[in-house]
C-alpha cells in the first residue's frame, strides 16, 4: 500500500507544481496559463490609468483584427495584480488577454 501511495504523490507532484502558476521571466513579465480552449488575443497599447487595487488597467490599445476593434480606449482586469507592479501610467506595452463572461483578461503583459 506505501508503494502505491508513493507512486501516485511521484505522479501528482509534478502536475501540482506545473498548476501553481509562473514565476516573472527575466525580461520581467509575468504570465499565466490560459485554459486549454481559450483564445489568446495579443495587442500593444500605451496604460492610461491602473486601478488602485492593482486588479485592473485602462489601456489606449492598438487596432485588434482578430476581434474587428478599432484602436481604443478600454478597461481591461488581469489575471493577478502582481502583472500591474511593474507597470506604470504611460508605459507602452505588449499583452495577451483572453475573454471571459463578457469580460477582456490580461494574462501576460510587458513594457
């Protein structure tokens, strides 16, 4: 019976690890896995505003083809608000987000 419950903790392990996210990269961003089947947008944009709680920003962001959006002022959450430190109002940046219940999700984002 030991066997068998230290094979499976040597399986899970590894999974659990892989689940508890990302770490920044040294470029300093910091991303988050998408589920498997979402769509992962990618814009550039200049920050207008960030959000007190570090939850969300406001993003002048280029045309989006993919979506059929214009170049525009919009709000945008994000996956952790560790991915908005390193931010600041006026930084231009890259970043990936995802849709979700009707909401634009940051999941990675650099300057």
């Amino acid at each position: 019976m030991k066997i068998v419950l230290m094979a499976v903790a040597l399986l899970v392990f590894p999974l659990a690890v892989s689940a508890m996210g990302s770490e920044p990269h040294e470029d300093n961003t910091c991303a988050y896995p998408a589920e498997a089947n979402q769509q992962v947008y990618k814009a550039t944009g200049k920050i207008k505003s960030i959000a007190e709680d570090h939850m969300s920003l406001r993003i002048f962001h280029d045309p989006i083809p993919e979506l059929k959006w214009p170049a525009m002022n919009m709000a945008f959450d994000v996956i952790d608000h560790d991915l908005t430190h390193p931010l600041e109002v006026g930084d231009t940046v890259r970043f990936e987000f995802i849709q979700k219940e009707g909401k634009q999700i940051i999941t990675k984002i650099s300057k």
